[in-house]
C-alpha cells in the first residue's frame, strides 16, 4: 500500500504540474551549482592553469 501511495502521489504531482515544474527545478539547479559554473568558465578562459580554488 506504501508503493501505490507514493505511485499515486508521484502522478498527481507529476502529471500536470511538471510544465510548471520544471522552469523553477532548473532555475533552482542554476542557483545551487552557478559557484562551480563560474569557476569552470573562469578556468577555461583563464587557460586552465588550476590555482587550486576549491
């Protein structure tokens, strides 16, 4: 019963909503990896010499 609880609550919110969803999932990815993004861009351009930032 456990299974089709959280089946049934999977397609409720899924089902729907996931066009709604997934604008704010990926902004909210953006915001919680933009550090590492920034950090891959700078060392790309700055030639990847790898000070060691993180």
């Amino acid at each position: 019963m456990n299974t089709e609880l959280l089946q049934g609550m999977i397609d409720i919110v899924f089902k729907g909503n996931l066009l709604y969803l997934s604008p704010f999932l990926f902004l909210l990815m953006v915001i919680l990896f933009a550090d590492r993004i920034i950090g891959l861009i700078y060392d790309s351009i700055s030639g990847g010499t790898g000070r060691g930032r993180y």
